[in-house]
C-alpha cells in the first residue's frame, strides 16, 4: 500500500512539473520570442523599404538600382523567414499541447 501511495505522490510531483513547464514555455514564448520575431519582421520590412526608396532615387545610376533591387530582395527573404518562424513556432506549440 506504501508503494503505491509513494507512487502515486510522484506521478502527481511529475504531472506539476509538467505543467509549469509548460507554463514556462508558454511566457517565454509570448514574452521573448513572438516580440524578437516580430522585431526581426519590421527590420527587414526597413530594410526592403530602404531598398525601395534606394531603387526609386537612383534612376539614372545602374549600380544603386541593383544596390537597391538587392536590398528589396533580401527584405522580402527576412520577412519570408520570419513568417515561417512564427508559423513553426505555432506548429510546435500546438503540437505539443503548450
């Protein structure tokens, strides 16, 4: 009877534990990475606008035309990526149940 009674107080230590790590995960999450994410979007939404007015600017000069159509480029592949982040984040969250 004392093993399971001991057994039974661990399963619930363990099922605790669980759920504050899932509460942990769910405020490091919401608290650090969405805000870093969407940081990293408006940087790169910055930065491919910059590539915009760079390209606009410049109409006579080859080189800052490809300057800026590089910039727009690599704006539109952050962004890209920081979209996939936050899908896959999501993902795995609601996979795991977190």
């Amino acid at each position: 009877m004392e093993y399971i009674l001991n057994l039974f107080i661990t399963n619930n230590i363990v099922f605790a534990a669980l759920e504050s790590v899932d509460t942990l995960v769910d405020k490091l999450v919401a608290q650090i990475v969405n805000p870093l994410i969407g940081l990293a979007f408006a940087v790169a939404f910055v930065y491919f606008c910059y590539g915009v007015i760079e390209f606009i600017m410049n109409r006579d000069k080859e080189d800052k035309r490809t300057a800026g159509k590089q910039h727009m480029i690599w704006g539109i592949i952050g962004m890209a990526i920081m979209v996939s982040v936050f899908g896959i984040i999501n993902l795995i969250m609601s996979t795991i149940g977190a």
